[in-house]
C-alpha cells in the first residue's frame, strides 16, 4: 500500500511539475499561480520523503 502511496504522489509531483512548466513557457506567467504550484509541489516531495525514510 505505501509503495502504491509513493507512486501515486510521485506522479502528481510529476504533474505539477509539468504545469510549472507550462505557466513559466507562457508570455506572462502567473505568479501568483506558479507560486502555488511550486508550493504544492514542494508538499508532495515532503510527503514522499516522509513515507520513504521510515
């Protein structure tokens, strides 16, 4: 199940990722949403860093 878990957050990391992406790629990037985005990703990778030391 954990591993299931880390799986499914790495790819909505990935995600995100992509959507950073695509708001920076743009004229005029969002900066309020790109901070969002890069804190949401920033979560993620807590969270899968949380499940992976124990």
């Amino acid at each position: 199940m954990e591993k299931a878990h880390v799986e499914a957050l790495a790819s909505k990391h990935a995600a995100v990722q992509a959507q950073i992406d695509r708001e920076e790629q743009r004229p005029n990037p969002d900066d309020i949403l790109l901070h969002k985005l890069k804190k949401e990703k920033l979560r993620l990778k807590d969270e899968m860093l949380g499940l992976t030391v124990h």
